[in-house]
C-alpha cells in the first residue's frame, strides 16, 4: 500500500503542476495542447513560479517560432525544457519524451535516437536508466549501419558556441565550421572537447583541428573526421593445377600468316593428378564511423562444390583430382570441371568411313570430306584439310590446316573455332572464331572475328558478330558484296525474352511434377499404390525438367555477357575498307561506296556517317 499510495502522490503533483495524470507503465505520453495557440506571457509563467533559466528556455522558443506551450510547464526543470525545445527544431515527434517524469538525460538519449531515424520504442521507457538508454540506442545504431541502411545528413548548431558540426548520412565524414564574426579563439582541446559532446570520436584530423583554429578559415567547413572504410574479403575460388589458358595463341610465320597447326586445344590430365583445391573466402577488414560505429566487413562470396565428369574429390576438403585421362576443361561460371576422354582417329573420315560421334574429344590425324558426321561433347581437333563434312563440339573445334568446304558443309561449335583458313563453309561459335582470312563464308559468332597476320582478310559472304570484327583488309574490288554485322543487341534481348518465356514454361512443369511427386509419395505410403513404375517416371521427367532449367540458366547467363561485350562492339579494318562492304551495327546499316584506310567503326561512327 505504501507504493500505491507513492504513486497516487506523484501523480497529483503532477495533475496539480500540468493539468493532466500521467501513467508511470506507458510510454508515450503526448501533453495536450490548446489548437489555438494562446499568447505566451513570461510575466505571467514568472508568477506561476518558472525560474530564470525556465524563462529562458521559453523565450528561446517563441524567438524560433516553436509552440512552446508543450513545454512552458512548471513540471519541467530548464534541462527538460532545452531538450523538448531541440527536438521540435530537429522536427522530431517530441511525444516520445514528453513525460516529465524523464530526466533531461533520459530525454536527450531518446531524441539523439529520434533524429537518427531509430525505433527508439524499445528504449524510451522509465524503467530504463540513461546508461541503459544509451547501450541500447548505440546497438540500435550499430543495427542500421551495419546493415547500410544509413540516415540523414545531419547539421548540429552548439547553441553555446554557435560552431556548427556537420555529419555525413553514413556517419563516415564529419566536418566543422566556426561562425564567421566570432572573435574567440578556440584552442585544439576545446574543440576536441566540443567533438566529443556530440560523439564524434573516431578518425579525427589533426589538420582540420589545427585549422579550424585559424581565423581566416571563420565561416567555411573544414573536414575535422573520416570514418574507416569496411573492406570486403577476398571471394572464395578454385585453385587450379593444369592449364586453361587454352586454346593458345597461334604462331605468328615469317610470311605473315598465322600457323594453326601447333594450336593445343587443352590441358591433358593423367588417372590421380591434382586438378582443383578451393581456397575459402576471406573475412572483411572492419571499420568504423566517425561516432564509434564498429562495421562489420562482408565475408567475400562462396563458390560452389565442383561438378563434372572424369574427375574424383572429397567434397568436405573441396580437393578434386582426375580419375581417367583426357583433356581438361573447367567452365567457371558454373564450377564445372571435366577430364574428357579422347577417341584418336587414324586416318581420315569421309562419307565412305562414316559417321564418329563420341562423347568426349575426338581427334582426327587425317582430312575430312564429303558428308562425314562428326560429334563430339567435348573438342574436336583436325589435322588435315577440311573438304566438306559437318562438325558439332560442345567446345572448341581446331583445324590445324584449312577449310574450302565449297558451300557442302559447315562446323559448330560451343565456344571457339579456329583454322588456317576458311572458305565457302558455315561456321557458328559461342566464342571467337579465328583464322588467317576467310573468303565467301557465312559466319554466326557470339563472339568476335577475328582475321589474324599481315595478311588477314574477309572477303565476300555474310558475317554476323556480337562483340566485333578485325581484318587487315575488309571487302572485296571483285563483285561478291562483303555483309559484316556486329552488335545485335535487339536481337540479343529477344533471345533473352524467350529464354525468360522458357524458364516459365519449365517452372510451371517443374512444380506440377513435384506435387505429383508428392502425392504418389503419400499413396505410397499409405498403401493405395503399389506399382512404383509411374513414381520411377515421375522421378525421370523431373532430372529432365531439371537438366532443362539448368541448360536454360547458363544459356541465360552466357548471353548476358554476349550483351555486355557487344555494347563495345566495333568493326575494325587495320589497312583497308574496300567499297562495296556493307556494315550493319547494332541495326544502323551502312554500304560505303568508296575505299577507307585504316578504320574503325562504331553506331556513333555510321550514325555521323549517315548525315
């Protein structure tokens, strides 16, 4: 009872001194306000027992315009007083804190809160000392910063100094500026001291402060803090034991050309070698803000555990090794790392010796002609002449001599494609696709072409490149017209458009399978199916479904860099643009009628052109 009756005390002064009743358990209290303002009358606040400092406090509000009849109360020291006053200049809902049971340090914890855009709910509450208050606005700060949520920049006016401190919305920079006229002169401790009040404490200038000090610097910032930067860690990655910088660059001979026939296509791995050792991402390097704020440095970016065929590991170690030999490829992207076997053909392949489809490599010693079939996942390699035929690689394809397949043939291939020449043949590549010339071909690279040595041309045909076109010479004085295609960003962002129709449509089938999945499970269980041969088909379409969003995917991904590349792509003839040549950038077409040494061209370059 004796607390009870405390209570019902403190509340009747209260009642008595502000004209309302104020619950000790809830937070906010909101003091009621008159929606007309009445006239302040300081004479009349004197009388009703405000002292001289209270008085102050008051005048300084109706000067800054403030309704400072929230405030002008008996139930509140001048501490009080000051801190309702800064917080309505700050613009900030005062309700939180109007509770004039809180002291003046109480309220200063809960509005330095406020102006930082924190919940201060959990915090501004009686039962919580200032010391209390203050660790948990700081945790709260820390929350949002560390977080780069960040605030407001901050503007703060020392009411007794008039030096104002101005802070960064990400509290990494702190400036100081000393009002112009003032003819004081501050000394470095006191303006440490003054940093200090309003918790700027890390990263101070000494040269800011020793200027700050000068009075010809009266009246500009000065920088007086910088935060330290977090840093972020290294990013995880495979260390890799054999070579993939391959293919490699061809020779360049005495004549000018370029020799194809000591390209390497890829490493070779033998059954136990070390091929990969993931090496983990780094912690971030911690930083902090000018008030204090530790922050945390991101840990850099995970990869995943390798994939692949031929290859044996421990995925807890992330150490993988080849279990067969072969030829070596690693697709970064997707951590994917394969030891493909190799399938040797002695000899030719022609219509007469059949087709040579083979999963792995396939490396042919002799020439290929007529409608010989090759197939290959992974590289095809030729050493003789190419004469006709069709050759498919989910790599690369390397022709070490030339190609005149007389309009018979063609070769695809994953990524890159490489010989000494090509002539009347169709080529389509993912990646670049290389020669010394090419005469009367029809070219499809998402890639670059690329006519290497002194004598490097492209003469007639078609020949469309995403990232670009580079010749010594370019067209043909003859009649074949030389159409060269570069940048075709709108139909880039077509293929990407149905990529993204694609990946609804296996979405949609991937989901549908997955609830058939799940009830036949529960058929199952309960007994009401007993034949799993439609659950075993239900398994099988998924992998499929699987396989088809996982193709989809990396199809995806490879084509947004075929984008980045191609907004740089140009068309580059080192000696000689010949009439007749017509080029095509990014859907800007141009025939250029007369010859051009030495050029380069752009969309703005054929844009300007066409004025």
């Amino acid at each position: 009872m004796m607390i009870d009756d405390l209570l019902h005390a403190v509340n009747g002064l209260i009642e008595i001194a502000n004209g309302e009743l104020v619950a000790l358990d809830e937070e906010p209290v909101e003091v009621e306000v008159e929606e007309q303002e009445p006239e302040i009358d300081l004479a009349e606040l004197e009388a009703m027992g405000l002292y001289e400092a209270q008085l102050q406090e008051v005048e300084l509000g109706i000067r800054q315009k403030l309704p400072v009849q929230l405030y002008a109360q008996n139930c509140y020291n001048w501490m009080q007083m000051k801190e309702i006053r800064l917080g309505m200049l700050a613009q900030v809902d005062v309700k939180w804190y109007t509770n004039p049971l809180y002291n003046a340090e109480q309220m200063h914890q809960i509005r330095l809160g406020l102006e930082y855009g924190l919940d201060v709910s959990g915090y501004a509450r009686l039962i919580y000392t200032v010391s209390d208050m203050y660790k948990k606005r700081h945790a709260l700060m820390e929350e949002k910063y560390r977080n780069g949520e960040g605030g407001q920049e901050r503007y703060i006016l020392d009411e007794f100094t008039r030096i104002r401190i101005h802070l960064s919305a990400d509290l990494m920079t702190a400036w100081i500026m000393v009002p112009e006229g003032e003819e004081r002169i501050y000394t470095v401790a006191e303006l440490r001291r003054l940093l200090k009040k309003y918790e700027v404490r890390h990263g101070i200038q000494a040269d800011g402060l020793c200027e700050a000090t000068i009075q010809s610097t009266r009246g500009r910032e000065i920088l007086i803090a910088q935060g330290t930067s977090a840093m972020p860690g290294t990013d995880g990655y495979y260390e890799l034991f054999f070579n993939r910088e391959l293919p490699g660059s061809p020779e360049l001979l005495a004549d000018g050309s370029v020799d194809y026939s000591r390209v390497i296509v890829a490493d070779t791995a033998q059954p136990g070698q070390l091929l990969a050792q993931y090496r983990p991402a780094g912690k971030g390097k911690p930083g902090m803000t000018v008030t204090g704020i530790a922050l945390d440095g991101e840990t850099g970016r995970d990869l995943p555990p390798i994939t692949g065929s031929g290859i044996t590991g421990d995925d807890a170690r992330r150490i993988y090794y080849s279990a067969i030999k072969g030829y070596v490829t690693y697709d970064a992207e997707s951590c994917k790392l394969n030891v493909l076997p190799t399938y040797l053909v002695n000899g030719d392949v022609n219509s007469y010796s059949g087709s040579v489809i083979y999963d792995g490599t396939i490396h042919i010693s002799g020439a290929v002609s007529g409608k010989a079939m090759i197939r290959a996942t992974g590289d095809v390699i030729v050493d003789g002449f190419v004469s006709g035929g069709y050759i498919e690689a989910g790599h690369n394809v390397i022709l070490r001599s030339g190609v005149n397949a007389g309009d018979q043939g063609s070769i695809q291939a994953g990524g890159q494609i490489m010989g000494k020449f090509f002539e009347r043949v169709r080529l389509t590549a993912g990646g670049n696709i290389e020669g010394n010339y090419f005469l009367d071909c029809s070219v499809y690279s998402e890639g670059r072409v690329l006519a290497k040595g002194g004598k490097s041309r492209i003469m007639g045909g078609e020949m469309t490149a995403s990232a670009g076109v580079e010749a010594g010479i370019i067209g043909n004085y003859g009649s074949a017209k030389t159409v060269i295609s570069v940048a075709n960003l709108y139909e880039l962002t077509e293929q990407l458009e149905n990529i993204k129709e694609q990946e609804k449509k296996v979405s949609f089938e991937r989901e549908k399978l997955e609830e058939g999945r799940q009830k036949l499970e529960k058929l199952m269980e309960d007994g009401a199916v007993a034949d799993q041969r439609l659950y075993q088909k239900v398994l099988q379409a998924s992998q499929i479904k699987e396989g088809e969003w996982t193709e989809l995917e990396l199809r995806k991904e490879h084509l947004k860099t075929v984008k980045k590349d191609a907004m740089q792509a140009s068309v580059r003839a080192l000696k000689e643009l010949r009439p007749g040549t017509v080029v095509v950038i990014n859907g800007v077409t141009r025939m250029f009628m007369e010859a051009m040494s030495g050029t380069t061209l752009t969309e703005a370059v054929l844009l300007e052109k066409k004025k």
